[in-house]
C-alpha cells in the first residue's frame, strides 16, 4: 500500500498527525518508519516538549510513562505507549483515549522502516476507537498486530525477554564459557553463530522438542558430566545457569523436570 493510500485511511479515522516523545532506539526509528506510511509526524521530540497531535506515541522508558503522560495533557484526543509490560492505566494522565502499541523486535539503533515490516505487534485500546488507531498505525508500518489484554501484558513481555534478551545473555555466556578454551569473543562469535542461527530456525520451524539435539537429547550424562566439570573448573559463576538449562533441556527432551 502506498503512504498515500495509507494516509487516506487513516484520515477516515481521524488520524492524520502523530508526535512521537522519545529520542531513544524505538523512537528514532518509528518517528521516520510513521512518515514513511504516510503519517504527519512530529518529532522524536525530547523530555518536556509537548505538539498538538491527533495521537501522540510515548517511546519512553517504563518508569517514565505516567510522567511523559502527565507532561502532555491536552495535546491529542488519542495517547499511546510503546510498551510491552506497562497496563494502559500508565495514561491516564494524559486525560485521552489509551492505547498500546508493542512491536515485537529489537532494536539496536539505525533501523530503518523495513525493520518493522512482517513483525508482530500487541495492541490494545481503552476505547473502540483507540484500538481501532493502535491496529491502522501498526498495520500502516506492515506488522501484524494481535490484541492483547493488560493482565496478559507482564507474562507476555516475559516470553519477549527470554526469546530475545536472555538469548544474548546465554550466548555471553557461551562467550565466557569458549575462552576457556582458548577461543576469543570475535571468534567464538565467528563460530557459533551459524549454529545459532540454524537452532532458531529449526525451533520456528520444528519446535522445541524436535529442534533440541545434543547430549541431553541423547541421554548421554556422561558428556554432560563432562561439561559441568569443565564449568566448575573454569567458570563456577556460571554452574547454576548450566544446571537450571540442563533441567530445562531434560524437560524438553521428557527427561525429568524443567528448573523451577
């Protein structure tokens, strides 16, 4: 669809002009992603700066939405945050019609519109209207957008975190882990990021039961041994994550019991 289509169908719904707030990851790389659909956009604007909107779009920080709300009363009819966690109520401030808008992606600075195309979005809305504004905007930047309720919010940005987050946290690990053995972070990147890359594909793909191989598949605990004793040996810090993963895998695999 074109940014003039797109415009024109969102004029029906009263939503020519969005203000962005944030200047963070999220909100330099949807305040041009908006222009490019065929939005009005004002901003990113910074802390305090406030523009009459038809909606304005807060991509700020958890902590600071009820603040940022506050700090725009009265600037648009429409008010929305960009996060995963935080219940509509966060808004309330603002003194408009709420709504969520959460796209499931990670941004690293430098995205361009592309980045949002094909990805999932939670929305949500206090009002028909606010919904009905959460699901054009999102689907105006090409995600696909799912209705999600605030007592769902926290479980399901949780899911988000460990897909995403704890992965680079797991693959820092195996970084730690790799030096041990003499291999540097560049390389030990070098090296295991196709295997990464297959194992994610082959979990989409497959799921997880299908998709885990290895030692704790196998049943092969004398290999898994092994690896702990390595771990105690060189990196102990990292021995209850190895246990709470090797719980985990054992689960997957119908092996025993996933970590408390």
């Amino acid at each position: 669809m074109s940014a003039q289509a797109t415009h024109a169908q969102l004029a029906q719904h009263g939503l020519r002009s969005i203000a962005v707030v944030g200047r963070g990851r999220l909100g330099t790389a949807i305040a041009p992603a908006l222009r490019n659909a065929g939005f009005d956009v004002i901003g990113p604007l910074g802390r305090g700066e406030r523009a009459a909107a038809d909606a304005v779009l807060l991509c700020v920080p958890d902590s600071q939405i009820a603040a940022a709300a506050a700090a725009i009363t009265g600037c648009a009819p429409l008010v929305g945050h960009t996060s995963g966690a935080t219940p509509l109520s966060a808004l309330e401030p603002a003194r408009g019609e709420r709504f969520g808008l959460h796209p499931l992606q990670t941004f690293t600075g430098g995205d361009g519109p592309e980045s949002f195309t094909g990805v999932g979005c939670a929305v949500g809305g206090s009002s028909e209207r606010a919904l009905d504004a959460a699901m054009e905007i999102a689907g105006a930047l090409g995600m696909r957008p799912f209705e999600l309720a605030d007592e769902q919010r926290a479980a399901y940005h949780a899911a988000a975190s460990i897909a995403s987050n704890f992965l680079v946290a797991l693959e820092s690990a195996a970084e730690t882990v790799a030096g041990s053995a003499g291999l540097p972070p560049e390389r030990t990147r070098e090296l295991l990021a196709p295997l990464v890359r297959a194992t994610v594909e082959n979990w989409a793909d497959l799921g997880p039961e299908r998709a885990l191989t290895g030692p704790v598949a196998r049943g092969d605990e004398l290999t898994v041994a092994k690896q702990r004793t390595a771990l105690r040996e060189h990196t102990p810090e990292l021995l209850p994550l190895f246990d709470a993963l090797v719980a985990q895998a054992r689960a997957v695999a119908g092996r025993g019991e996933a970590a408390a």
